[in-house]
C-alpha cells in the first residue's frame, strides 16, 4: 500500500504520481582507529575515514560504506533490546582480507571471555577470506569482524550498539560482560542474503546502459554502488543513497549496480 507522499521531498519527473516521492540521503563521515587515508574527496578532519553514514530516518534503516586498513574490534550486537542485525557486501577485497563471523567451534561464555582478556578471540572465530560480490547476512549475536583490506557496503537497522569483546590493543572501552550475555556461543550457517524472519529484505539491481526498469516500494532505501542515471527524474550518481516510496522508474545512463532494502514491518508478539 503505498504511503501519503513526504512533503519535503517531492519527486521531480513523475507529476502524474502523486503518491511517489524521493529523497536522496546526506552523508556523515566518521574517522576511524583502523580506518584509510586513501578515499577521495574524504574531508580532512575525517580521517583516517572509516565510515560514510547515511540515515533512512523513520526507516529503520542506516547504510554505511566502511574502508578498512585494518582490523576492526571483535564485536556483537544485542538481539534483544535495541537489536542489530546487518548486511555486508564486499565491494573490494584487497590481497590478506578477511572476516572473522562466529564461532568455529561451540564455546562457552567463559572461555570467551577468557580468550579476550587473553587476546586469542580471534583463534576461536571462524575467518573467511572473502572475495569481490561477496554477501554475508550478520544476525544479531553473531560474534564478528572485518579485517583489513576492505570496503564495505553495510545495511543494517537503526541501532548504534555495539559491545567490544577484543580491541587489538587499542585504547578503548570492552563490553565483555554486556557483550558475551548477548553472544550465539554455537557455530551458525553463513547465509548470504537476509531470510523471510529479517526485519528488512535486500535486492541487487543491475541496468545496462539505457536501460530502465519501473519500481514500487514502500520506504526503500537504495545504495548506489555504480553508474548513473535517474529515479524519476532526478540525477543519481555511484555513492549514492536514496530514499523512495511509490512508483517510481529507474534509467541508467551508464550500467548502474544498486541495492534495493525494504525495512518489514514488526512481527506481532505472542499474547499467550
């Protein structure tokens, strides 16, 4: 069902839709410990750049572009109060890359927490070597990092928690006792794309040159990754993100590879 258009975002090119409507989402850049200095146009005071934040306010939804020129702490997020469950998908992957996602063994919490304290986490994680198109679903309670070497594309919900278990050494505050209550201590499949219990769904959009495809959302968030062209009728550039509600037409002026996410609405709770 489409919604009542936002009234600060009118859509251009599309007169004959009055119940469409898009808005393309400003960007936050966020210096990062383990962060790069090799991005182009990143502000100064930015750097090391480690994010680029684009908030789908009322949406339940943020993206971020991640850079990585080395390890990020091993970390979870909560599954329950103020839950966070992510998506990555591997833009780049540099030569020694790498993801640490879940445990490669069933743990207990104390061993956990007794590996961190130890500095060997990262020996009971199970470490892929990613490659270029790569996805990976992260549900909440994964223990998980990102190594070096990587750029990321990151879809997750609006939650900014994180609890530190492993920090390599950096000065900064551990989370072990929130973190390792939250923590799946079993080993997990690796799915690659949300599943129907996500709180958003995900699709890949690929458009030749000149190509152009007609959509019909309800709050989707598009992450530009390449390419250029049109959502109804205004410019769109690789880098990118939009909101979009209606139906809406895309034209690529060059091959364009995007990302569509759809946030799903609450799934009712029990009353017995």
């Amino acid at each position: 069902m489409l919604k009542e258009p936002d009234a600060r975002a009118p859509t251009s090119g599309d007169a004959d839709r009055p119940w469409s409507w898009t808005e393309r989402l400003e960007p936050t850049y966020v210096a990062k410990p383990w962060g790069r200095t090799d991005i182009p146009d990143a502000p100064p005071e930015a750097l090391p750049l480690g994010e680029i934040i684009y908030r789908a306010n009322g949406h339940n939804l943020i993206i971020k572009w991640l850079h990585t020129a080395e390890p990020l702490s091993v970390q979870v997020h909560p599954r329950t109060r103020r839950r966070k469950h992510e998506w990555w998908h591997v833009i780049d992957a540099r030569p020694g890359a790498y993801i640490d996602l879940g445990v490669s063994r069933p743990c207990t919490r104390d061993e956990l927490a007794a590996a961190a304290r130890a500095g060997s986490l990262p020996d009971l994680l199970n470490r892929i070597e990613p490659r270029t198109g790569d996805n990976f679903y992260i549900e909440a309670g994964t223990i998980h990092a990102l190594g070096p070497g990587l750029t990321i594309l990151e879809i997750q919900e609006d939650s900014d928690v994180t609890y530190r278990l492993f920090d390599y050494g950096r000065p900064r505050e551990l989370h072990l006792e929130q973190g390792l209550a939250e923590a799946i201590t079993e080993p997990q499949p690796i799915a690659a794309m949300p599943g129907p219990e996500a709180p958003f769904s995900l699709a890949p959009l690929r458009l030749d040159a000149g190509e152009k495809i007609e959509l019909n959302t309800e709050g989707a968030a598009l992450a530009v990754l390449t390419g250029e062209g049109t959502l109804a009728g205004r410019a769109v550039n690789a880098g990118q993100c939009w909101l979009a509600d209606g139906a809406l037409t895309i034209t690529a002026d060059a091959p364009m590879h995007l990302f569509i996410a759809e946030p799903r609405p609450p799934r009712p709770t029990s009353t017995e």
